[in-house]
C-alpha cells in the first residue's frame, strides 16, 4: 500500500554509488530497501538514482517507472560536480553517506550516520582520507536538513566527537528485505553445497576488518564441535588473521552472491558478531529473521538494535564465548532465541520500515511549502 500525505509530486536525487557488482554493502542494503520503499510513495514524482552503471543497480529496482538511473562520472572530483549540479533540478538530495556534494546541494538535504567508526577509531583516524571525510561531516551536519542515524548509539557518538548531531538529527533503523525470512527455499541444498557447505556450521559475516574482533572466535576454534565459517572476508584481512591464528582452519568464504545470503543464513547452527564497534550490524538481524540465533558482542548498539534478543557476550572473554555456544545446543534455549528474534525483527520487514523515513521527508517538503507560501504572502 502506498503511503499518501497529499503533497505534490517529488522529485528526488539519491547518491547510489555504493551499489557496485558482487559487493552488496550494508549502506547497499539501506539504498536498495529505501529505493523501493520511495518507489511506492505516492507523492514521489521520480527518483534519480546516481551510480556509476546501471547494471549496479538491484535487479528489482531496474524496471520501476519512477526510477531513472544517471550514470555518474568515474573520476571523485567530476562525480561530486555532478551530484551538486544535478541537485538544482530536484527537491530533495539523500545521500547515503555522513556527508553532501563537495561543491555543494542546491536542494533540500538529507545524510545518513552509520557510524563514525572510521573517523574515529585508532585504526583509521590518522589516514588522510578520515581527516577529509571528518572535514566533510562536519559541513554536512550544519547543511543538511535532516540527519538520520541508524542507532541512538551512532548519534551519541557523532555527538561526543563532533560537539553535534545536526540541525534536525533523527534515530530511524533501516529495514529488512523479505528475502530473509524462516522458510526455507527448495534450492538452498544447491547453494550450500556451491560452498561446500552443510547446514549446522557457526557463520560469522563481514569484511574481517580488525574491530570485527575474530580473534575472539578463533581463539576457541578447537572447543567449537561445528565447522566454523568467516564470510564475506577479503583475501587481505584473511592473511591477516591467518598469520595471527595459523593453527586454527576454519572455513573462509572472500565472496558470498547477495542472492545466496538468505540461504547461507538459515543454514546455520548460530551467527556470531563479535565487533569492538558497530554502527547498526545488519548480519544479526538478517539472521533472526531467518530464524537463526545471535551470539553478539556485549556492545551498546548491538545490545540496542538487537533488543536484547540475542545472547551477549563480552568482547575479549573466549571462554564465555564457548560457553554461549555450547550452551544454545540446548534444544529449550535455542528454539526461544529463535522466536524472540523473529518476534523482534517482524517491525523491520520490507516497506513498513521504512515509513518513519518517507514521513521524514514529507514533512521536510511540506515545511518547505508552507515557507514559501509564508514567504508570497508577505
């Protein structure tokens, strides 16, 4: 059903250079369900989705009749020129990202925080392009009209490193795609064993980065009695913690199809996310909703965005890591996390969660209106 408040048509600018073939990000994940979802409100005119081929885009999104898809230069410097110029024949930009154009929006303005993790964290704080980009949020959290986060945790954080959290800063969890979802499908015996898989195996997912802390699961990798796989880690960040655990061989997948995730996800036992820093954690959610229990790290934000519905764990503590998962072989256990977290993740699913975001942007059009109506009248 599509939502209605009345207004006329929008026509809206969406930054979707984070749509790239084989690697559907977390920021993908929050373009793809927030294009559909504006897809299906009323009051948009079009959406123009900018991206560096149209082949980027989700398959599903392709072929709907408000969406056009503008091809945005290569190089950053004639990319960003683009995204600012083409900003003055819309009435909203949304960029995906915790900063606007370079060269500046000449629309109403809407930016996402996820985290501010590689602005801040020791690992990433002091190369050139985090003092760019922090340079670039704090421009953006003056200009923009709204700012969304995706946690109250993210916001808390933009707050303490930056002095502020915008001019209209709001907390709005992103949705989840109905491809995750508890039954499974008459092919998934296929796809599991495309990756020489059977189910039961403990799945972690991510870019393997160093605050994803698998060194916390690879230290327990010989109490563990189900294969272990790392998923979605790049061959760098493999070397890396195969240098550091060389007696351990778990099961590492560089590269899963976006398509297989849903399948990946209920065939396993559990997934685990031990992460020092988050800004959202979409794996933990995904895998709830296809009816698989959590193991998290003991964090604020994935205590937060998990509602509690997973089993928490402290960070660096490897027994009570083993002891959580020898514990979910109790039958009783198991089945309750599974329920309380299809129970938790049933608001997140497709379209519906993203109206908070689509009434954001009404109410920022209708301000707009009645400000410039307020304005003839004078």
């Amino acid at each position: 059903m599509r939502l209605e408040l009345g207004l006329p048509g929008i026509k809206i600018l969406i930054d979707s250079r984070e749509f790239i073939l084989g690697r559907f990000t977390g920021i993908a994940r929050v373009l793809d369900g927030l294009i559909d979802a504006l897809s299906e409100y009323a009051s948009t005119e079009v959406i123009f989705s900018a991206t560096y081929s149209a082949d980027c885009i989700p398959a599903r999104l392709r072929c709907r009749s408000r969406i056009r898809i503008n091809k945005i230069p290569n190089s950053f410097l004639s990319a960003e020129r683009f995204l600012s110029d083409f900003s003055k024949k819309t009435d909203i930009f949304i960029s995906p990202y915790p900063k606007l154009p370079l060269f500046g929006v000449h629309c109403r303005a809407i930016h996402i925080i996820h985290d501010v993790l590689d602005l801040t964290h020791p690992l990433y704080r002091k190369r050139f392009k985090a003092v760019f980009d922090r340079f670039r949020l704090k421009k953006a959290l003056r200009r923009a009209d709204i700012t969304w986060y995706d946690s109250s945790w993210s916001m808390v954080e933009t707050q303490k490193h930056f002095g502020g959290c915008g001019r209209n800063p709001r907390v709005r969890y992103p949705g989840i795609s109905e491809a995750f979802h508890p039954n499974e499908q008459q092919d998934e015996h296929t796809i599991l064993a495309k990756y020489r898989l059977t189910a039961g195996y403990i799945l972690a997912l991510g870019n393997g980065m160093p605050h994803k802390n698998l060194g916390v699961i690879l230290e327990i990798f010989a109490k563990i009695k189900r294969p272990l796989v790392f998923a979605g880690v790049s061959d760098e960040n493999q070397r890396y913690w195969k240098s550091n655990y060389p007696r351990t061989h778990p099961l590492w997948l560089r590269q899963v199809d976006e398509h297989h995730l849903p399948a990946l996800l209920r065939g396993a036992f559990c997934l685990v996310q031990p992460s020092l820093v988050e800004g959202y954690g979409y794996p933990p959610l995904e895998a709830m909703a296809c009816g698989t229990p959590v193991v998290v790290n003991c964090i604020p934000v994935l205590k937060e965005t998990t509602g509690g519905n997973a089993i928490s764990v402290d960070s660096q503590n490897s027994r009570a890591w083993a002891e959580a998962l020898i514990a979910l072989e109790d039958s009783f256990l198991y089945q309750d996390r599974v329920e309380k977290g299809l129970k938790w993740v049933e608001p997140l699913r497709g379209r519906k969660a993203w109206e908070k975001h689509i009434f954001d942007i009404g109410e920022l059009i209708k301000k707009c209106g009645d400000e410039e109506g307020s304005e003839r009248s004078e």
